[in-house]
C-alpha cells in the first residue's frame, strides 16, 4: 500500500466504497424490478420468445437452491436458506471492506456478489422462494432458470475466482543483488 493511501481519512476510504455499494444496490434494484415485471407478465401469461432457439422469458417459483437443488425442504429449508445467505452476504461484505482499494476487479466482484445474494434473500424471505425467468438453451440442451441476482452472483464467483487463482500467481518475485539488499536492510543487517 503506497504512502498515500495509508493517509487517507476514514471518510476518504469509505467514499469510494460507496461507489461499489450503490452499484450494487443499483443490480438489485433491476433484479427486483425484473422479478417484479415476470410476475405480472409472465405468471399467468404465455412464455416469452427473445431470441428463437436461444433465449425466452418463462416465469418459475425456486424454492431450493442454485439450479433448483433441494426443492423438497419445506419451512426449515425456507429459513435455514435465509440464515445461509444472511451469513454468506455478511462474510462478503466484511471481505469487501477488507479488501484494498486498488484491487478494483474484487471490490467489483464483491459488489456484484452482495447485489445477488440480497436479491434472492429479499425473494426467499419475503415469498419463501425465487423467482426465476430467464431461460437459455441451444437446441435440445437447456442451461437452469436463472434470474438478475443469479447472475451477478455467478459473474462475481467467477471474477473473485479468478482473481484468487491467477492474480496470486502474479506477484513479483525479487532476485538478485537488490533483492539481497533489500533483505537486509529490512532485517538491520546495513551500515546505515
């Protein structure tokens, strides 16, 4: 971290913080307003063909989890699903505040993780399931019902995933003469 960052004020930090925030307080909005849009265009109605033979628009209630897993879980499902996603949003965000400020692809990617799971936790604990709608499939293979949330969830896991496999990889490995300086001077070891 340079020395400029470290003297940063409190309020400094969290403002460029709230950037991200309303980001992602923007995804959810459109996931709630794309949700809400289904039910009253979808529920009862007849699917709707975006692209033919690639994407439509077909309105299901998910009451397990991620691809429809776990259906059958009733009450507790229900709840356990809310105090499941509670837990995973609370750990995302206290990631997203640890995380440094330059490290702009997982502040991003934490954005879009606490808009998904704060979209389909407002569905699960206000409805006691998801509402999914979009449909994608090529021929004979469909790819799971999904929704906005759902989405932002899975571009966040994959860019957080990303970042935590290759980005690692990445960090620069001093050699040499200065690298041997550099050791010492941080040890003492220098007529300094």
């Amino acid at each position: 971290m340079s020395q400029i960052q470290d003297r940063q004020t409190p309020g400094l930090r969290l403002g460029w913080r709230a950037g991200y925030l309303l980001a992602s307080f923007g995804i959810y909005m459109v996931d709630q307003s794309s949700k809400a849009w289904a039910v009253r265009a979808l529920r009862f109605g007849p699917e709707q063909t975006v692209i033919r033979g690639f994407l439509d628009f077909v309105y299901t209630e998910n009451p397990g989890i991620a691809f429809g897993r776990l259906q059958e879980s009733g009450s507790f499902g229900r709840w356990f699903f809310v105090v499941l996603a509670v837990a995973a949003a609370v750990a995302v965000f206290y990631y997203f505040l640890r995380t440094p400020r330059n490290d702009d692809r997982v502040l991003g990617a934490c954005a879009l993780l606490l808009a998904g799971i704060a979209g389909n936790l407002t569905d699960r604990a206000r409805l006691g399931y998801v509402i999914d709608f979009i449909v994608v499939h090529a021929g004979s293979w469909h790819w799971p019902t999904f929704n906005i949330a759902d989405a932002s969830i899975s571009i966040g896991a994959l860019l957080l995933a990303y970042d935590l496999i290759f980005e690692k990889k990445k960090t620069p490995v001093v050699s040499g003469p200065l690298a041997v300086a550099s050791k010492a001077e941080s040890k003492g070891l220098t007529d300094n």
